[in-house]
C-alpha cells in the first residue's frame, strides 16, 4: 500500500473528527444564545414595568398627592 494513500486516508479522517466537533460547538453556542437571548428579553420587560411604575409615582407626586396622608391613610379613610 501506498503511504501517500494513508497519509490522505489519516488527513481526511482528523479533518472529519474536527468538522464533527465543530458542528457540536456551534449546535451549543446556538442553544445558549437562545437562553441568553431570552433571558435579556425578561429583563427588559422587568425594567420597563419598573419604568412604568417610577413613571407613575412621579406623577403622583407632581399632581400633588404627597401631602401629609400616604395611601395606607387614604384607603383608611376610604374604608371608614
């Protein structure tokens, strides 16, 4: 047998194993990309409904509504 056709035989078989490898890295690499991806997006629903709520409370306190009662009196006095 021809050494040069082991040789091809050989290269060809460690150019396989490698492309195979690859391919399972990158499989992952896509997999946690989407993990992260979805992550981001839950943090940034939370910081937008935080916004939300900051957004809110300064208007409370821009219309006037921070005088001496907080909302635990207000809805005290509701009740009674």
């Amino acid at each position: 047998m021809d050494s040069t056709a082991i040789i091809v035989a050989v290269i060809t078989a460690v150019g396989g194993i490698i492309a195979s490898i690859l391919h399972l890295f990158r499989k992952e690499n896509r997999e946690d990309h989407a993990i992260v991806t979805e992550q981001i997006r839950l943090v940034h629903r939370s910081v937008n409904r935080i916004g939300d709520k900051v957004d809110s409370h300064l208007i409370w306190h821009s219309e006037g509504q921070h005088g001496t009662t907080t909302r635990r009196d207000q809805k005290r006095t509701a009740i009674d």
